[in-house]
C-alpha cells in the first residue's frame, strides 16, 4: 500500500514555532510521498529525497520559497515535459513505492487571486491563470500513457460548493475527467471541504482517506486542511 499526502505550509519558514511544528506533523504520517505547497528549500529530507519546483520570479517571494516540494522515501527521477506549465508549480517525477515505480505530478493549480492584486506584470483577470494551468495540466495529463498520481493544491473545492466559480469548477471536472479526485467532499477528520486534493488514474484505489484540519492540538499550523490516501493497484 502506497501512503500519499499533501499539505499546504503557508509559507512558514522551516525554523518557525509553527513551521516546524507543521513539518514535525506531516512527516510524522508515515507517508511514502509528500506533496507540499507554499514550502521552504529547507524542508528536512531525513532519510527520504525532494525535488521542487522553479523558484518565484516575483520580488516579494524570498529565494528560499517554493510553491511545490515533492518529497518521496525512495529516489525521484525528474520527468520533464516539452510542454508549456508554470513549472514554479509543477514537478513531475517517478519512484519506487511500495506498490511500484509510480508516476507523480506535484501542483500547486494557481490562485484564482494570482497577479490581479500585487502583480509585477501584466495584471491579470480573476481565476485567469488559474484556468491558464487547468488548460496546460489536461494537455500534459493528455500526453501520459503509464498511471500517474496529481497531487497538491488545487485552489478549489471538489465539488464545487455555494459561491464557487461555475466556470473554474467546470473547467478543473475536465481536466480531470477520468480521474477519481479521492478527496473530494469532506475528509475523515475534517470538517469542511478542502482544497488540497489526490487524484488518481484507474489504475489505482484509495483504500482509506483521511484529512487533518489545519489546527492541531489547539495550533494553527497552515490555513489549509490537509489529506492522505491509502492507494492500492487497482483490481
């Protein structure tokens, strides 16, 4: 059985009380691949390895943020595409698991908020890169003949809740058609729906799901819900 999990860090830096709380709780899940968002370099690879994705152009981020960090117990092996995606929040890599080598795309599907407000280019519509990654991710998923694992920030709630942006919601269903997104709803263990997601292709089953909401024992250690699925082949 594989263990996936993801986890939005708010940027906390890896030294923080709250960062390194937040580490300390993730790595103690005894997941085999992590996939965490707004992270820091610094992240403690133990025992285990990472890869993460292009450093953030923008001045207000500090060279040590990354939106994307894929860590894995066993060895990644990078797997580039020769097709356009924000690869400051993209990483795509294969390892062993205890299930096999498995392919994981690690993303970070952009803000609907991103480059509207505090933009340092042209200034952009709501939701417009958003669905910008949506688009590049379904022609990259397209392209992938092996199974494969999305995991990591998708920005939106699945399915879409009262107020979610009908266009986005419509638009991440087919990016996704024929993947089952285990975390949609809301999680064992958490109270509301969530925006970190595990999406898998048939060739897999999410055994358990379970979520953790993003105060623990009293602290607030990220402004996301997190997830982990217990996956299986499939049949």
């Amino acid at each position: 059985m594989l263990r996936v999990a993801t986890w939005n860090l708010e940027r906390k830096t890896v030294t923080s009380p709250t960062g390194s709380a937040a580490i300390a709780y993730v790595t103690g899940l005894g997941a085999d691949v992590l996939v965490l968002t707004e992270a820091r370099t610094g992240f403690p690879a133990g025992d285990g390895h990472v890869l993460v994705g292009e450093p953030r152009a923008q001045k207000r981020f500090t060279e040590d943020e990354r939106t994307v960090l894929l860590w894995s117990a066993e060895p990644l092996e990078l797997v580039e595409f020769d097709l356009p995606i924000d690869l400051t929040r993209f990483v795509a890599a294969r390892t062993e698991t205890p299930i096999g080598q498995v392919l994981i795309l690690a993303v970070c599907i952009t803000w609907h908020m991103a480059e509207v407000q505090y933009h340092e280019g042209p200034k952009r519509k709501l939701w417009e890169l958003h669905l910008e990654y949506l688009r590049d991710l379904a022609v990259i998923m397209g392209q992938i003949d092996e199974p494969f694992i999305v995991a990591g920030d998708f920005n939106q709630r699945v399915p879409r809740v009262k107020g979610g942006n009908i266009a986005a919601a419509e638009a991440l269903a087919n990016t996704f058609d024929g993947l089952d997104i285990v975390s949609a709803g809301t999680p064992s263990g958490c109270s509301r729906p969530g925006i970190d997601h595990i999406a898998l292709t048939p060739h897999f089953t999410a055994k358990q799901v379970k979520g953790w909401p993003n105060t623990v024992t009293g602290r607030r250690l990220s402004d996301h819900d997190g997830v982990m699925a217990d996956v299986v082949l499939s049949g």
